[in-house]
C-alpha cells in the first residue's frame, strides 16, 4: 500500500493520520522530501485549464485533425 500527499510542517513538526486501511501494520516507510511549489502550482493550472471552453474546443480541434492518421496506423 502506498499513500502519496503533501503536508503543511508547522513549528518543524509534522503529523501524520494515516487512513484506515494501515490500522493493521506495523511499520511503514516514510520519507521526507521538499515539495516541489512550482510542480504544485503547475498540476493546479493544469486543472484549470481541463474545464477552460477554449482549452478544450483546442484539444477537439487537434483531435479532429489527427483521427484520421490515427486510423491508418491500424
């Protein structure tokens, strides 16, 4: 079982809740790394811009351009 998140460190210290499905084991891993801002920043843009209509209707456009290309590699 592996559980990815970002947590806030307050007064240098951090707190971990595990879900329950880790009630029954005894040891886990955990390693501490420093969370990437811009990656973060970045994966939040990229949500918006999933349901931006101008983004899409470019993403349709593209789609729509190559389906045919696609289907020659078949």
């Amino acid at each position: 079982m592996t559980i990815e998140k970002t947590y806030e460190i307050k007064s240098n210290e951090l707190t971990i809740k595990l879900p329950k499905k880790f009630e029954s084991i005894k040891k886990v891993r955990v390693i501490v790394e420093v969370a990437d801002d811009k990656r973060s920043k970045k994966i939040q843009l990229l949500k918006k811009a999933s349901k931006d209509p101008l983004f899409n209707s470019d993403i349709e456009e593209i789609k729509k351009d190559f389906r045919y290309s696609d289907k020659e590699a078949i």
